[in-house]
C-alpha cells in the first residue's frame, strides 16, 4: 500500500467475532474505495448480516478492527456510527410502523439537527424553519426513490415493494458516505428489481455514495456490483470482479454444496 | 401530489404566539374571577383535582405515550414535587423569607420540577436496558421505595439524615397560596410542551424511539439520550404539579404516591389513547370527575348489584347470538334500531332537561349537559348517520337488560345462601369506582385497543372531517 492513497472509506481487518463458541464472523477483510459498489454475498447463514451488524456498532467485534475513513469505528454505539456517515437498511424491513411515510424520511434527517431541544418545546421560529427543511429535504428525497405520491400514507400501510424503497430513502437522509443495503430487492418481482438497480446507480452517479450490498439474487449482483466478496461460514471465500467470482470453484461449492 | 406545507411566517409568528398567551391567561383569569367565586368549596375541589390529573396525565404520556417507555411510577415524580417544595415552604416562608406569594410559588415550582426531574434521570438510567414489561417493574419499584422512603423520614431513628417530612403521618405545608389559575396554567403549558415536541423533528425522534429502538439508533438517533430525557421532561412536569398539589392542600401524605394513583394515571393514558395529548387529557379530567358523579346516586344494594351483572352477562350473550343470526343486516332490525335511536336522542334530550332543572353540583351539572349534547349533535347532525343504528341497537339491548334486571333480582332474593348473606350489603356508587375503571378499561381494551382516541389529536381538520367535509391532502394511497 502506498503512502500517498487516502485511507479507503471502509476498511475491515480481520474483523472476528464470536458468539459463545460459535465463530460468526472469522478473519473477514476488504477495503471498499470510495465510489464503489460493492456487493457481499454467500449462501444463508454465511454471516452477512452479522458483518453489517459489525460495520454499523450493533455488535461489537471480538478482534480485529473496523476503520472508517482512517478512523476506527469498531465498539462505537450505533448513533454514533450513523453520525459518522455510515447509515443501512434491515434485512427484515424496520420502518417506524405508525409514522407517515415523509415522517420516516424526516427522522433521518434529524441527526444533521441543529436547533436545541428547548427551541422545540417552546416552539420558536429556530425549530419551526428547521423542521420545514427538512420536510422538504425528505421530500426530494421521496422523488428520488419514486414515493412522494403516498408521502401522507401510515408507512405500515405500504406494499412490500415501495416498504424496500422507503428504508432506503430514511437511510439517504442521514446523508451518509457510505450507504448499506440488506438485501433491497428481497420479494421484489423483476421489474421492481431493474427500477431498484436504476435506483441503486443513480444513488451512486448523482449522490456520490459508496454502496455496500447484501443480496442473494445474483443477477441483481452480478448485474450491479463492480466488487465482490463471498462469505461461507464466516469465512471469506473469494473477493474481486463479478467474472472472477461467477467462475470460482469455490464459490460455486459454496453454493451447490459441491467438493472441489 | 403531495406537498408539504409551510406553517412558519415570520411577521404573523410573534403576533400569533402573543395573542395565544394574552388569550389563555384572560381566559383562566374570567374563570378565576368570575366563575370561581360562585361555585361552593367541594365543586372547585373537584375541579382543581381534575385538572391536576389531567396534567398528570398529559405528562405521563410524554414517557409512556410518545417515547413508549412503558412507567408506572408516575405518582413517585408527582409526591417528589410536593414533598420537596412543602418541606421547604414549611420551613422558610414567612419564617426566614418574606416574599410575595405567587412569586414564591414560583420558585417552589423551580424547586419541585428539578427534583423530580433528577428522580428522573435515577428512573431513566435503568431504562437503557430495560424494556417494556420488566421497565414497568422498575417503574413501579421506584415508586414503592419512594413511598417507602417518605414513610419512614419522621425525623426519628429510621430517618435519612434525621430529616422530618412528617413520615407516615403528613407533611404540612400551611400556606394555601395554590388558586385554580395556576393549575389550569400549568395544564396549558404541559399540553403545548407536549404538542410543540409533536409539531418539530425532536418530536419525531422521540416517535421513533418508540416505534423501533434498533432502527432509531441506526439511523442516528441517540435513543438511550431520548428516553432519560423523556422521563425527566415527563417527571419534572409531574413535580410542578405536585407542588402546585402542596401549596393547594396544605398538607401531603405518602398515600398520595401510591401505587393506585400511579396505576390511575397509567389507566388514564392508556383509555385515552397512547401517545394522543387530547387523548391523555380528556381521560384524565373524565376519570377524576366520574367518581365524584357517582355520589349523587343512592347506594345500591349487593343483590341488584349481582343481577345487573348477570342482566349484562345474558344481554351480551344475547346480543352475540343476534348478530350471529345475521338480524342486524336484517332492514327491518335496522329500522327499528334507528327510531329506538331517535327515541335515546329524545330521551337523553330530556335528561338534559331534568339536570339543567335540578339541584346538583353546577360543574357536573356542565359536563354532563355537554357530553349529552356532543352525543345528540354526533348522532343526529354529523352526515354519517351509520351510528345512530348503533346507538339505537345499544339502547335496545339497555332497555332489555334494565327488563330483565327485576325478574333476575327476585330470583337472586329467593336464593337462601345468596339471600342470608348479601340482602343486607348496600355500596355506594363511588365506592365502585375501582370496578369501574378496570370495567371502562377492559371495554377500552377490547372494542378499541389504541385507545378512545388511538393517536388522533384535536384539531379543527378533524372537527371537519367528522361533519363530512373532507380535508384537503390526506388521501391515502394503495
């Protein structure tokens, strides 16, 4: 590694952790570049969610360290990590049920608050404006993911589908740098799957993000990802382009359960 | 297509916030000035308490409404308030300080929000980790070991620092300075608390916290932060009225921590709806006022008591094999229904009547005529008329069940063991009111489990929507 390189936006080494005597995760590193889409694959129970669960201070790694941009992340709570930059969405869809849909977009924008608890209780102008903007921020937000026609519907309400794009429009408004996906296109039919890809790249295109997804549909990854890295048992089993990783033996027997 | 609307404008602002304030405080000083001085001692009693409540209330729902942290302690933040602020009133005013008295006041409820605000801080640290079931023990220990606590500082042996509140016995105050204005100010300032936190995005992430605590905290919200403050906003709002209880009393007991009043307050929001403000506030002043109501009526005796309980038994019974029969769909049924309805609308019409003639407490002579009349005016003029079949079905199956009532009592009477034992036992109503609120609870719960109000608020758009014009941008989508 050159001297000259700025730090990557996420780098994991060796990141470990252990749930009793379970290894979940063991040894897993990658660097992500900033820019990048990058996809993290592997067969169920792999430990992908476990990995997001590392990145995003849920869990707390047993070894081996996280950096974000150069900084360590690893054992910070999770708010913190979010206000750092990194923000995701859950593998089973965690919307804040009773809240509106443009609510749930508002809520991500809060931690870029700036006016004090007080001004908001006494309900001065400060709090009032602060709260308009970021209504209209989320707003924009809703067009981007193609929603601000239901922005008043109770987001419980929502068909699966849209339930996908709206987490990922409440992650966005925490302004992140580095956006994760657990599984997005999960009980998507095709066509939602390709307006998600088309989403997913303009994320990336005209918002700058670096993208870390999980997925299991390969022709979503394959599809979208520039980088990939496999996971089996905890292990990680490949890492590169999507050409390298369709044709490794050990990815495929991962996958069909085949010896080398 | 959605839009969102801009509430703020700053000329109109400052206009708006002072004419609210100059609004409200003209409007609890007419009442203090005018209509105070022409009720007797008891009504403004009842009064003065029922808006303590619902101030209690409205603040327990900050905690348990909009943050979802479930406590039930809330009496402990309300008897910190009133102890901390009696002891020092009782030992420095008109002793070492001479001051004005409101401004005194004042100061004691400075003195009395910061202590059950630090009480809060105590409660909200176990509340990190603790969620739901297992808070709403914590909650409830904490209140019992206040109560405790307060039991045994007489000063004596078993004192903290030999410090005397009176212990078991009371702690008195001796100066009345609490008028009715400072409470209905104090409910004011708690219900705009309340909504100003619903109105900014502090608010939502206070929803958040209790809609999904793993979500919140991932996407930024410092949940751990939200909840300790929600139990010191909620508990020192609860220790202002405390105060304003001591200096109204005069006196404070550890009973008025107990558990019952804590589980009362909980009662309150829950019936009114989690997380609504209107919600917290109506069931706070209903459930203070309706036991009070219920002295008015004669004592009524354990056996008809026993046969009104087993009228409603068979008349819900009956009324499931009605609908089972699929009678209600029946048009003639529902013809029926609807002129029994204009006949309850009638009949309640002349209640009203009859109340407004008759000899009863000015303050539930007003409430009742005012819930009689919102019913007629829900029944009869809002444009959905779908209720007036039920009402009118409801009070079918009342008439049937005060019927069948008598038959049932002269058959209880003629039962040796129940006639030996309970032909003597009368209650009075207002002894039942415990009954009655798990009653009211248990109907609550099951017919609408959010909640009377779920988590709708007063507002003029939902006064229109009720009389059918529909309000401009709500429509859901598929």
């Amino acid at each position: 590694m050159s001297e000259a390189k700025p730090p990557a936006v996420l780098e994991l080494q060796e990141a470990t952790i252990r749930f009793g005597g379970l290894v979940a995760v063991n040894t897993v590193s990658f660097e992500i570049e900033k820019g990048d889409l990058f996809g993290l694959i592997g067969p169920n129970g792999a430990g992908k969610t476990t990995c997001f669960n590392l990145i995003t201070g849920v869990y707390k790694p047993t070894s081996g360290s996280i950096k974000f941009n150069g900084r360590s992340i690893s054992g910070l709570p999770p708010f913190k990590i979010a206000n750092m930059g990194i923000c995701r969405t859950f593998q089973n869809i965690r919307l804040f049920q009773s809240l509106s849909v443009l609510e749930n977009v508002v809520v991500g924008g809060f931690l870029r608050h700036k006016t004090t608890l007080g001004s908001a209780l006494t309900y001065l102008p400060s709090a009032i404006k602060e709260t308009d903007k970021f209504k209209d921020m989320a707003m924009e937000l809703l067009r981007v993911v193609d929603l601000e026609d239901v922005a008043n519907a109770r987001s419980a309400d929502l068909p699966y589908g849209k339930q996908r794009r709206l987490e990922i429009a409440r992650a966005m408004a925490t302004q992140p740098e580095l956006l994760l996906l657990d599984e997005p296109a999960a009980g998507m039919n095709p066509q939602e799957k390709m307006d998600l890809m088309e989403t997913v790249r303009r994320i990336r295109d005209e918002h700058g993000k670096t993208v870390l997804l999980i997925e299991h549909d390969m022709r979503f990854v394959m599809g979208l990802c520039e980088k990939i890295v496999v996971l089996d048992h905890g292990e990680e089993i490949a890492y590169g382009p999507p050409e390298s990783i369709r044709k490794d033996p050990k990815v495929i027997a991962a996958y069909l359960g085949e010896a080398v | 297509m959605a839009t969102v609307a801009h509430s703020y404008s700053p000329a109109r602002f400052w206009t708006v916030r002072l004419a609210s304030v100059v609004a409200v405080l003209l409007f609890l000083g007419a009442i203090q000035l005018l209509i105070i001085p022409k009720l007797n001692g008891y009504d403004v009693r009842i009064l003065t308490l029922a808006l303590l409540m619902a101030t209690l209330s409205v603040s327990l729902n900050i905690v348990n409404g909009i943050t979802g942290q479930f406590s039930m302690g809330h009496a402990a933040f309300y008897v910190i308030g009133a102890y901390a602020s009696g002891k020092v009133t009782s030992v420095m005013l008109d002793k070492s300080v001479h001051m004005n008295p409101q401004l005194w006041l004042l100061l004691m409820v400075v003195v009395g929000a910061v202590a059950a605000g630090i009480a809060g801080i105590v409660v909200g640290l176990p509340s990190l980790r603790l969620k739901g079931d297992y808070l709403a023990i914590v909650t409830m220990g904490f209140g019992e070991i206040v109560r405790i606590f307060i039991n045994n500082q007489d000063g004596g042996s078993s004192s903290l620092f030999h410090l005397d509140i009176g212990g078991s016995y009371q702690l008195k105050v001796g100066h009345k300075i609490t008028e009715f204005w400072h409470i209905g100010l104090l409910l004011v300032i708690t219900i705009a608390i309340s909504r100003n936190l619903l109105k900014t995005i502090h608010g939502l992430s206070f929803l958040s916290t209790r809609e999904d605590e793993l979500a919140a905290n991932a996407v930024g919200v410092n949940t751990t932060m939200t909840k300790v403050v929600a139990f010191v906003l909620g508990g020192a709002l609860a220790g202002a009225a405390g105060v304003l209880f001591a200096h109204y009393n005069t006196t404070v007991a550890p009973d008025d921590g107990a558990m019952a009043q804590s589980f009362l307050i909980v009662a309150m929001v829950v019936i009114g709806g989690m997380g609504s403000i209107t919600g917290a506030c109506i069931a706070g002043f209903a459930l203070s006022i309706v036991p009070e109501a219920l002295r008015r009526f004669p004592p009524i005796g354990a056996i008809d008591l026993l046969a009104i309980v087993v009228g409603i038994i068979a008349v819900i019974t009956l009324a499931g094999q009605l609908t089972k029969r699929s009678i209600d769909q029946n048009k003639g049924w529902s013809a029926f229904t609807t002129v029994m309805g204009y006949l309850f609308c009638l009949a309640l019409a002349v209640a009203i009547w009859f109340n407004f003639k008759s000899t009863v407490s000015p303050v539930i002579k007003v409430i009742f005529i005012g819930i009689s009349l919102a019913s007629i005016v829900a029944l009869l003029l809002t444009p959905a008329k779908a209720s007036l079949p039920r009402f009118g079905h409801f009070s079918v199956l009342v008439l049937v069940l005060l019927a069948i009532k008598v038959p049932i009592a002269a058959l209880l009477h003629k039962i040796p063991l129940v006639e030996n034992n309970l032909a003597q036992t009368t209650y009075t109503p207002s002894d039942l009111r415990w009954a009655l609120f798990a009653i009211s609870l248990i109907v609550v719960m099951l017919v609408r489990p959010q909640g009377i109000l779920g988590h709708y608020e007063w507002s003029w758009d939902l006064a229109a929507r009720l009389f059918g014009r529909p309000s401009a941008g709500k429509e859901v989508a598929a």
